[in-house]
C-alpha cells in the first residue's frame, strides 16, 4: 500500500513513532547498513565526524534487544563520566521510542525492556589498584558495542569481548564505532587488512547525506590538512612534522592516588579553547596527566569555581598560567588560587614534555581536550621550502601550551641531593627509552641545558662530579 509523505506527516507521534520502531532504523548510508547487518565477531565503523557511528550502534542494540527476549546488551566508552552527554543520550533521546522503557536503574546504568531484555551502559575505568576495568569483569553479555573505541585499550577489547558467553543469541559479536587516531594506533592494525572475522568499514563527513548543507558546505571549505583528512574524510593520519607521539598504552589512568608534586598550567581562551591541564608527578620523576578543564566560551568568572574543585580533587599545590595576561593570574589570585606565571619558552617546554613522554609519562582518558590535540601539534614548515621550523603551528594548541606549562613547573630543579636524584632516575629513564638527545633541559642562568650539562655548569652539591669528572664543590 502507498502511504503519501504528507499523510504520514499527519499521524499522531505516537503511531510514527510505533511504526519507525516496526520498520527498523533508517540507515543514511550504506557503511550504516552493512554494520547492522553484519553478524561477524568483530565489526568496526570508523569514520569522520557525524558520519553516524555512535547513532547505528545504539540503533542495533535496541533492535536486539527487541528481538531476542531478555538478552542483557553492553555498550561502553572508555570513562563513565562521558556516556550521559554522549552515547546514552543517543540511545534514550534519538533510538528508543518515549514509553518503551519498563524499568531503569539511574545509578547503575540500565534499561529494560518489556520483553525482560536490559541494555547497560558501562565506563571502562580502570581500577585504581589492578589497573583493569574490573567493574565489567563479571558481567554476562549476549552482544556488545564500545563508542570512541580508540580512546579504549586493547586490554579493554579482550576484556570485553570476553563477556560475550549469554546463550540465547545466535550469534555473539563485539561491535565498535571510532573516530580515527594515528596510524599505528592498535585498532587500526587489528582491522586492516580486514577479514569475515573482523569486519572494517568507514565513511566521511559527506557520506552522511542528512547533514545540513551549512555544515557539509564549511566542510568542503576546510584546507586539505592533518584536521581536514582526519575529521572530515576519516582517516588514520598524523600531522606532517607531529611534535608528540604519545603511545596507545599511555592512554591511560595513572593508577596511583599519592604523587609528590602535582601542578596546573593554564593557557587562557574565549573564542578558542581555555585549557588547564593537571599533571602529578611521582617521587621519582614519572608524570601522569590527571584531568583538565577544556571549555569555550566562559569567562573567567564561570571558570574560577571548576578550578577551585579542580585545586581540591587532586590537591594541586600551585596553577601556572600564561603570562601574557597578568590581569587573568591576579583576579585567580584574588580569588584564593595559588597561581604563578608559566615559564613560556617554548622549546624547552617541548622538549620537556616529550622527555616525559619518553619517560612514560601517561593522560587520563577523561583528557579528551589534550588528546584531541596532541595528534595535530605540529611544527611550521618553512614557506616555499616545506622544511619544518622549530616553531609550533599556532592552531589548535590551547592544551598543549597548558601542558607545557606544567611540566616545565615539575621540571624545575629541586635544591640538594634528592633532586639530583630524581633527575638522575628521569635522565636515566630516558636514555633507556632511546630519547637521549630530548633530556628533560635544566634552566640555569636564563639558558635551558640537560641535567649532565647542569651538574657542571650550574653547580651540584660538594663532592658532586661535573660534565667531565671535575669537582664542583666550592
């Protein structure tokens, strides 16, 4: 029977709603399709943004969950605190249709169904002890499906594909959706080449016909660049010139609650990103990226109160905020902040920071601010040559300068034998991991050297040898 658009315009909500949620979802491309269809053990959607990955992955589990009577369904991101704005939101505003929800539970994170099937929303958050998302560990599941599955571990793959075991499913299938990361990232390299086991698909921006012609337009407007081909076009690329390549397994939490030191850097924005950046250092030198604040459009007065909880949660002994508004560090001053200004030199704030990258230094997931990005902070190439400077893209930087700021405030050199012996264990770290040449610098006399130029050039305890063995006691 042909039923004219206008006449179904005319139905009641309720009856669109009813028969939207017969017929199945409506699949704006055929990556979308191919995903829902697909009964492999393993499927990936990666794709650029709004091509409408997170939307089919909650459209499916709510059609199994229909159809397959009490099957308990997972779907995951790598931190709880993200699903309310994100992934459960789709789920419970855009997929499932108003009253078809017979009973939740708020606080643990599930939906049932009427037919007994229950959908849970699960964070992989690492247990502060193991280090392992051990709030999944017991859970039976009949299918599952991980949201911005690069920010997870393959530790959380196994994790959860080993949950897979309920029986009244004819298959059992551990589905993902991503934005794209590096190239070498490790989901990257499990689906391609793909196979019928693991099945790879992935759309661009313009491969999601719905979208506003607006939107599509000022995409197609956007320079052909490192943002452009990973946003826009989805693909696994990295910046030409990155400055930082923070390996996948750093890409988490720090697993440890003490720290020694633990400081802020804040780089001001309104327009562009305010950035502030929490970093713990441990007694050994280590550097773990705590949390962030990563907001547009609020003054300094909205923000004031999220730094003073920020200062509270992780006991944070002092902010470093960009000089060049002291305007900005006297009214946090003014508001009991314990705020300095930031050491600002920008290459050996590079330098340190990918020292403690090499040193093992590890960011919270919850740091999607910083991790969007550190994959697009690049160095400028020259006009005309393309050979890269030793100056920053000025794009794009917000977290990365509030990084910068704090951990050159760790990198200052503590007075006596004990920092002579953190710096010593950062150096030695270093070197083990093949970055011997990008030594956290040492500032002395307004110049930034290695620790093994500082213990000769700027004076060690007596009876310290120098760079080239002679004493420099006094």
């Amino acid at each position: 029977m042909n039923v004219s658009a206008g006449r179904l315009r005319s139905l009641p909500r309720a009856t669109l709603e009813a028969l939207r949620a017969e017929l199945g979802p409506r699949f704006v491309n055929a990556q979308q399709r191919a995903f829902f269809d697909s009964d492999a053990p393993e499927v990936l959607y990666s794709g650029a943004f709004r091509a409408g990955k997170s939307r089919i992955g909650c459209e499916k589990a709510y059609y199994l969950a229909k159809t397959y009577p009490g099957i308990p369904i997972g779907i995951f991101r790598k931190t709880a605190a993200s699903l309310p704005a994100s992934t459960e939101r789709t789920l419970l505003v855009d997929v499932i249709p108003a009253g078809s929800i017979a009973r939740s539970n708020a606080a643990q994170h599930w939906y049932e169904l009427p037919n007994g099937s229950r959908i849970w929303l699960f964070g992989l958050d690492p247990d502060p002890i193991t280090g392992v998302p051990s709030k999944v560990g017991s859970v039976e599941l009949g299918w599952a499906f991980i949201d911005e599955a690069a920010e997870c571990s393959e530790g959380d793959w196994v994790m959860v594909k080993g949950r897979l075991s309920w029986p009244g499913i004819p298959y059992h299938q551990l589905t993902a959706a991503t934005n794209p990361a590096g190239p070498t990232h490790w989901l990257k390299s499990r689906f391609t080449p793909p196979s019928p086991s693991r099945v790879y698909l992935h759309a661009s921006t313009f491969d999601n016909p719905a979208l506003a012609a607006d939107y599509l337009a000022e995409a197609h407007a956007s320079p052909d660049d490192f943002y452009h081909r990973r946003y826009h076009l989805g693909e696994w690329v990295a910046a030409q010139g990155a400055i930082w390549n923070l390996p996948d397994d750093q890409v988490r939490a720090a697993g440890q609650t003490d720290w020694h030191h633990v400081f802020a850097g804040i780089d001001w924005g309104y327009q562009h990103a305010f950035a502030c950046e929490v970093v713990g250092a441990t007694g050994t030198g280590r550097l773990g990226v705590l949390g962030e604040i990563y907001e547009h459009r609020l003054t300094l007065d909205d923000l004031i109160p999220a730094l003073t909880e920020l200062q509270k949660r992780f006991r944070i002994e002092a902010f470093y905020g960009d000089p060049s508004e002291p305007a900005y560090i006297d009214a946090c001053r003014a508001k009991g902040l314990n705020i300095r200004k930031a050491e600002n030199a920008v290459l050996p704030g590079v330098t340190a920071v990918t020292a403690a990258i090499a040193a093992g230094m590890t960011v919270d997931p919850s740091c999607v601010g910083l991790l969007a990005e550190m994959p697009g902070y690049s160095w400028k190439p020259e006009r005309g040559s393309g050979e890269m400077t030793d100056v920053p893209v000025k794009a794009h930087d917000d977290a990365c300068d509030a990084l910068r700021y704090a951990v050159m405030a760790h990198n200052a050199p503590e007075p006596g034998i004990i920092g002579l012996y953190r710096h010593l264990v950062a150096e030695a770290t270093a070197k083990q991991t093949g970055s011997v040449a990008q030594v956290q610098p040492q500032r002395c006399g307004g110049r930034y050297l290695t620790l093994i130029d500082s213990i000769g050039r700027c004076g060690m305890p007596a009876g310290h040898a120098g760079r080239h063995g002679e004493g420099t006691g006094r």
